[in-house]
C-alpha cells in the first residue's frame, strides 16, 4: 500500500507483521506436530529451542520470553509432567532449582530447529543479503522500541 504522493504508508508495517509472524511458528508446530510433539504448550517450542540452541539457562529464556513469573512457572510444570524437562534442587543452593532438558526435551528441540532452519532457507532464497541484513535491522529497532516503551511501563526487571 502506498499514500498518494507514493510514499508507503506506514500502517502497512503492523500489517505485514502481523501476516509474517506465523510464517516460524506455524511451521514449527506443524513440523513437532508430525513428529509426535503435539502436546507443547505456546511457548514450550520457544523455551526448548533456546535451551538446547544457545544453551542459556531456563530463566534466561523465560524472561526473553517476557511472560509473568506465574505464566512461566506454569509453562515450566506443563513441560516437566510432559517430560521434556527435569527439575532437580542446585546441589549448591537447595533453595534453587537447575531445569535441563530431558530426552524427548532435547529430540522436540531438534525438530525446532530444523523448522526454525527450514524457514530461514527460504527467507534467504527470497531475498538478498542486504534485504535480509534490512529486516534484521529493522526488527532490532522494533524490539529496541519495545523494550523502551516496556521499561518506561514497568521498571521493576522479571
């Protein structure tokens, strides 16, 4: 969409998000779906990936996930009885718990990331470098902008 002097118009951004967003996540559960991994709660694709991808702690990907304590708490006891994590007490600190992916945590998470690849080679057959090293800029600032407008709401850090 274009505003009458040619120039875009701005609405189209939000537009097109909203469109483009599914484009990971439906192939992500459609791929765990046929692999027997049906039984994910929203967000579990995301918190397993991050385990097993970058190798950051539970907490670290919870709070990238910018859910609630409670919601997180939740997601985390739905992915224990399921069984693709195992909770134990920190051997240093027993009033911590250390959360590691199981077996079938670390199987789900490879079928992420074979999704999650499935799409970037896609993305990457579309576009050229530098309109990829575009939309990884821009969706940067869109983040850098949401994290200010978070900050400016809520100060207190998960």
């Amino acid at each position: 969409m274009a505003t009458g002097a040619g120039e875009p118009d701005p609405s189209d951004i939000p537009v097109l998000l909203r469109h483009a967003r599914g484009a990971y996540g439906n192939t992500v559960a459609t791929m765990l779906a046929g692999a027997g991994f049906e039984d994910l709660p929203r967000n579990g694709p995301f918190l397993l990936g991050g385990m097993a991808n970058h190798g950051g702690s539970a907490v670290e990907m919870i709070q990238a996930l910018g859910v609630t304590r409670q919601a997180a708490s939740q997601l985390v006891d739905t992915l224990v009885l399921r069984g693709y994590l195992d909770r134990q007490t920190n051997p240093r600190d027993r009033r911590r718990m250390d959360i590691e992916l199981t077996e079938r945590g670390r199987a789900a998470a490879g079928v992420v990331r074979e999704a999650i690849k499935g799409v970037d080679r896609e993305l990457t057959a579309m576009l050229s470098p530098s309109e990829l090293d575009g939309l990884r800029a821009g969706l940067r600032a869109l983040s850098a902008i949401k994290e200010k407008a978070q900050t400016v709401r809520d100060p207190t850090p998960w």
